[in-house]
C-alpha cells in the first residue's frame, strides 16, 4: 500500500490487519480450549486456559520459535488425513445403518417454507466460509511467493473448503440426530468422530487432538502476522 497509496491509508490498513491478527489468536485459542474442555475437567474456567494458551505461544514465539515450511505442511497432512478418515468412517458407517437418519433429519427438520429454506442454505453457505480463514495472512507473505501463485492458492483453499464442508455436512446428517449437533455445538466433529465409529471414542479423541494442534498453530500464525506488521510499521 506504500507503493500505491498515502502512509494514512497504509497506517489504517495495518491497523485492520492487527485487529484481524488478533481476533484469530483470541478466537483460535478459545476454540481449542473449548475442545479441551469437552474432553477433560478443568480445575479452571475456561477463560484462564484460554489466557494461559495465548501467554504461552507468545513465550514460545519470543523464545525464537515459529512457524516453519515443514511443520506447516506436517500439520495441514496430518489435518487433511483426519478429515479423510472421519469422512471414509462416516460413509461406512452410513452404509451401515442406511437412509433411516437422513430421513428422520429430513421430516423433523425441514423449514416449513420456502423463504425459510432459501434463508437456512444462505446461513449455511455464510458459515462455510468460514473454512476459508488463513488468507487474511497474505500481507505476511504476498512479496515472497511467485507471479500467479497466489491465485492457485485461493483456488485450491476454496476447492479444499467446498469439497471438506459439503462432504462433512451432509455425511453428518445420515448418522446423526440435528438436535445433537445443537445441544452440543462446540463439539459437533467430535460428535459426528463418535457417532462414526458408533460411539467408540478413538477417533472423536483424533479429531480433539487434531483439532488443538491446528487451532494453536493458527494461534501462534497471528503472533508471527503481529510481529511482521509492527516490524514493518517500524520501518
């Protein structure tokens, strides 16, 4: 923005872009606390582990440690094959017990008009896109990868998404009650691992743990997006 426009609009955008930063830290910390909050009693609140997870990637950041090329790509294979897994024991699992729990979601849930439909598909839709989380980091990295890079990485983001949530939510709907997934929303893929495995808990405990390595990487992404941006403001 320094080289097409004025320092103020170049202030103000880096200051959006911290804000955004730390947003994902607070919401990625938080998200992974609350995983490990289903699974185990915490002699605090949630909101200590919450702080606490924060404090100690910010330690670990300042200790020297951050993201690398090859953990990176180790967490987003070992993301990408629980994902496979969960949708593989789900398709198994539905070939099991057939068509009856689609159908039971289907009748008691169905909206009751059309507006309605339109307007749930278009909730739906919005909240998918949240999927899409990680390319508000481009600032960190736009001036270090090749000409026409960037748009395949947004092209391949968004087949990831499409495919992985379209996948997933439907899957979730042919061995799973809907009314489970809204009493228990801030575990609903650990759900869907239990109900997968008819209510084993191995792979609900993979999907927790995958879950947490990811989320806190996505912690200690915006401590290293906050520390590029103040450096670069410092310039």
């Amino acid at each position: 923005m320094l080289n097409m426009s004025r320092k103020s609009l170049a202030a103000t955008l880096a200051v959006i872009a911290l804000l955004d930063y730390i947003a994902t830290i607070v919401v990625s910390a938080n998200t992974a606390t609350s995983y490990l909050h289903t699974e185990l009693e915490l002699p605090f609140p949630l909101f200590w582990l919450t702080i606490i997870v924060m404090i100690a990637f910010a330690f670990i950041y300042f200790l020297g440690l951050s993201e690398t090329a090859r953990v990176a790509f180790g967490i987003f294979v070992f993301h990408i094959i629980t994902m496979l897994v969960l949708i593989i024991t789900c398709i198994i699992r539905w070939g099991q017990i057939g068509n009856s729990q689609l159908i039971d979601n289907w009748h008691n849930f169905v909206p009751p008009s059309l507006n309605e439909i339109i307007k749930q598909v278009f909730f739906g839709f919005c909240i998918g896109l949240l999927g899409t989380t990680g390319f508000e980091c481009t600032q960190s990295y736009i001036e270090d990868i090749k000409p026409n890079t960037f748009p395949k990485i947004m092209r391949n983001l968004w087949l990831m998404v499409f495919f992985g949530n379209t996948s997933i939510g439907f899957l979730a709907t042919t061995i799973v009650p809907l009314d489970i997934f809204q009493n228990n929303s801030d575990r609903a893929i650990s759900i869907l691992g239990q109900y997968a495995t008819d209510g084993q808990y191995w792979l609900r405990i993979w999907i927790v743990v995958d879950a947490v390595i990811v989320l806190c990487a996505g912690v200690l992404t915006g401590l290293v997006g906050v520390s590029a941006i103040f450096e670069r403001l410092a310039w």
